[in-house]
C-alpha cells in the first residue's frame, strides 16, 4: 500500500525503534511494521519473524517506498546455501493487519505473545 509507505509520510519502524530505509536495511530485527493514513485513518501492516526459524532474526530488505521483508538468504555467508539432499528448509512468519500505528496497535506485546507460543514444547 504507497499509502502507508515512508515517501508518502507513512512510517517503517522495527522491534528496536529505528526507523525509515536508512535506520532497517539490513539489520536484523524480530519485527518491522508500516503505518500510515489511508482514507483519513491510520493503519497498519507488521511482519513478524517466527523465533525457529534459521538464522533468526534475520536482516530486513526494507525500502521508504512501501516494500518490506525478512530476507535471510540476501545475506549469506559467501552467498551460499547448502541443504543436505533431502533437507528441508522452513521459514514461518506471522502479518498482522492493525489500525493505529504500531505503538498503538501494541506490536511489541503482540510480538511477544506469538514469540511465546512458538516456543519449542517439552
């Protein structure tokens, strides 16, 4: 949505509270979100990373004009991934849709409730 993106006063802020493209390309977060006005009303779009996943949390691909992402394999070690044949790779995550912006949506607390339910059972 180019509403709720950066370069239409919309705002990206992740789980440490940097903001825009400059403060989240590239750094490893459990969470960003994007809010903004759209319609009058302010909204919202978080991704968060699933605490199993490999190589969590992993850097985020983000850009002020809207798009956003957890990118784990733009990062690789020598730009190289190796499975086992046979292997399997899964990579889970949760988008919550909100109105307000991420503070007022309590994205943090959110977070932290899916990061406990994902937590291995013994």
């Amino acid at each position: 949505m180019p509403e709720l993106s950066v370069a239409s006063g919309g705002t990206l802020i992740n789980a440490e509270g940097a903001s825009s493209e400059k403060g989240t390309l590239g750094v490893k977060s459990h969470w960003c979100d994007y809010s903004g006005k759209r319609n009058g009303v302010t909204e919202g779009l978080a991704i968060f990373q699933n605490p199993n996943n490999r190589w969590y949390p992993a850097p985020w691909f983000t850009r002020d004009y809207g798009f956003f992402s957890p990118t784990p394999m733009h990062w690789l070690d020598g730009d190289i991934l190796k499975l086992a044949k046979g292997e399997k790779l899964a990579l889970r995550y949760r988008v919550v849709v909100h109105s307000g912006d991420a503070k007022a949506a309590g994205i943090g607390d959110l977070f932290r409730q899916y990061a406990s339910e994902q937590a291995p059972k013994h």
